[in-house]
C-alpha cells in the first residue's frame, strides 16, 4: 500500500467546472473493478512510488502485496468514491483507498476474543479533484461500511485503523481518534557497541515460531483487562511477511540484493527479549530520510516487562538494568543493519521507559518526539462503550499498512 492520508496538493485542472458536489445523491462509496483500482494506481504512483524509477515496477509491487497471506483471498479491498449521474453508462472515480482485513485480539473481563478489524489505507484522491470534500465523502462513508464489513465467525468488526500523514484533525472529524503517536530515533552506525550482551541476527525461518509466542504473550496480557476493553492487532507472522515482502521486493529491484537479516534476539529460551524490523526507502525527492523501522519489541519474561510510555524520569531509573542493556543490544544490531544498507536511522515506535533507557545507553541525546502529522495512529471504534476507554497495546509499526 501506497503511505495512508490524503496527499497534500494544490493541482487545479479545467475539468473541475464538470466535477459534482460532494453530496451529489450520485455519487457513492463503491467495491473498485480491477481498471477502475490500476487507474487509482497509475494515478497515485507519481507520489508514492518512492525508490522505485518506473510506473510498471511500482504496479508490480502493488500487485504483489495484494497477494499477500495477508492480503489473499479478499482479505484486501479497494474502494473508490465515484459518480454515475442517470443515464451515464459509465461512473468517473472522484478519490480512492484500500483496506485490509486483519484479525484482532480483545480483551476485557478476563476474557480475550478473536475479532477482526480493519485497516485504512492509500487514501488518494488525483491533484484535480482536491479540495471538494470527495475524500472526506469518503472516508464517512468508509467508516459506516466498515462496520459491518467481511464478518467472521457472525461477528462483525470491533475496529478499524488507519495512519494519517495529514495530522490528527481530519480523520479524528470522522471518528478515527489519534492515539499515542511517538517515537525514538538512533541514527545509523556501521561500529559495534562494547560492553553488550551477544546477540543473534534473525532470518525469515526464525520468525514464525517467535510470532506465535509473541501472541500467545499478548492473549495473556489482554487477558488481565478489566471492565474497559484492551485491543490489538494479531502479532502474527502474515502481518511480519507483508513488511517483509515490501522490503524484498525494492530490494531486488533496485539493489540487486534483499535484506536477509530480518532481526535480533538475546538471551536464551523464557526470558529473551526480541525485535524484528524492515528496510524503509524513501525517494530523493521526500524529506523522510532511508529509516529501517522495528516493527515490534518483544520482553519474553514478562515480569521485567513495563508498558507505561517512556518517561525520561523512569528511563533515568532504568539504565543499566540488564534489561536496558539488552535492548541496547538489539538497537545496536538494528543500526548496524541500517549502516549496511545505507539508511540514516532506526525507530522504534512508542517506546517504554526501558527502551527509552537503552537508546540512550547508545545514544545519550536519544528522546521521545511525539508526531503531530506523520504516521498518527488512529482507531475508530465499533464495539461497546467509548472509544476512549480502549487500551490499545502493542502499538508499533508492525501494524502500519
């Protein structure tokens, strides 16, 4: 998927005095035909095709996450907002997004269910057609359809998310509210840090089996919610392979190569501690700079564990620890990867005080930044209750799509 939100633009075209209004009883929310989403492609590619140099291998790569374990078999929807005035045997396609379906774990009262919800993203709508209110139209829409949409087991969806690289305004005007959205950045070192436990690099075969002890980690973790319900995405190995195929694919195609090392893990059996992340290009054009991503940090013991959002109070405390120092450890592993292949920087989204603690053991400037435009994680809920009572955990960039 092309990066969720609205693309900023100011393009005006002749063809707007023929454009309907948005409330147009014409114009509606509609499942794309396979011409209608490769010309929603064709159109988004000149913005979001990145590192990659030609329209064709960007519409490759669209096509190849569409068919995806997680992505197959419908699990992927593309959706455009289109206009058919009475008569016309044909409908102009106003502005466009996908979903995919991704299976979700909901705790409370003890209890923890199997959900599915749904994520938003490559909202686009074509520089002509901005500024009419199409994609918000759409996104109204979205939201009520998505509620009912692709029910599993008779249960139909308990929420859906989406990343908006436009702010926390928006989307939040349509019920998807921004939750915490922070970061901490290391930047790319090809030296070895001294003084660390020994780590061992992860490849593609290492993670099934540690994706699967990650969930049952956080069905036992949901588990412990109350009254107020608890949410998160699975973290299963489908959600890893989609990133992982993203990064492979530019791999080859620009670099001739792709990147083998998918990870990092220390210690031993019941109280390792884990990360797994991705290689993020950016084109030259993009203030973003190369970034690999981790993707999810893993505390097996969970009696070391602590979920609290960094403080740089408590993360003073933490240094040192023989938790900190392994997570140094990971983070060293992670910015020599990033230096190997060029990048400028590694991220961990929403630290703890803990990883907080062991960026700053590499990095001593190392700090939370909140974003405030970029990547805000937005969930808009379906089930019982507000959607201020929900917890939402293991809000990393695994379930960035």
């Amino acid at each position: 998927m092309g990066d969720p939100g609205i693309s900023n633009g100011n393009g005006h075209s002749h063809s707007h005095s023929s454009l309907p209004h948005k409330n147009d009883p014409h114009v509606y929310l509609v499942e794309a035909t396979e011409e209608e989403n490769l010309a929603q492609q064709v159109a988004n590619s000149s913005e979001w095709k990145g590192i990659l140099t030609t329209l064709d291998s960007y519409l490759r790569r669209e096509h190849m996450l569409a068919n995806q374990d997680l992505t197959k078999d419908g699990a992927q929807t593309s959706w455009v907002l289109v206009y058919q005035p009475p008569g016309s045997p044909s409908r102009q396609v106003l502005c466009g997004c996908e979903t995919i379906r991704k299976m979700a774990l909901v705790g409370r009262n003890g209890k923890v269910e199997e959900e599915v919800s749904h994520a938003v993203g490559s909202v686009f709508c074509p520089p002509a057609k901005r500024g009419k209110g199409y994609a918000g139209r759409m996104i109204k829409e979205l939201g009520e359809k998505l509620r009912h949409w692709q029910p599993q087991n008779g249960k139909s969806p308990m929420f859906s998310t989406l990343y908006s690289d436009i702010g926390r305004d928006f989307y939040a005007a349509h019920a998807w509210h921004p939750f915490p959205s922070a970061h901490v950045t290391l930047p790319a070192l090809s030296s070895v840090a001294d003084g660390l436990p020994p780590v061992r690099l992860l490849q593609s075969e290492d993670l099934p089996e540690l994706c699967d002890i990650d969930e049952q980690m956080t069905r036992a973790r949901l588990s412990r919610a109350k009254h107020t319900p608890a949410v998160a995405i699975r973290p299963n190995y489908p959600i890893v392979q989609w990133h992982h195929a993203r990064e492979e694919y530019i791999g080859r195609e620009v670099f001739d190569r792709i990147p083998r090392i998918k990870g990092a893990v220390v210690g031993e059996a019941g109280s390792r501690v884990w990360c797994y992340w991705t290689h993020v290009w950016t084109n030259a054009q993009e203030d973003a700079p190369n970034t690999l991503h981790i993707l999810r940090l893993v505390i097996e013991d969970e009696a070391f564990s602590d979920f609290a959002p960094a403080t740089p109070e408590a993360a003073a405390e933490k240094k040192g620890t023989p938790l900190s120092q392994a997570i140094a450890a990971l983070f060293a592993a992670a910015q020599s990867e990033a230096a190997s292949w060029g990048m400028r920087e590694v991220l961990l989204w929403n630290p703890t005080s803990t990883a907080l603690a062991a960026a700053q053991l590499l990095d001593g400037k190392a700090a939370v930044e909140h974003r405030q435009k970029e990547s805000i994680a937005s969930l808009r809920w379906y089930g019982e209750g507000s959607w201020e009572d929900v917890d939402w955990i293991c809000n990393e960039k695994y379930g960035w799509s």
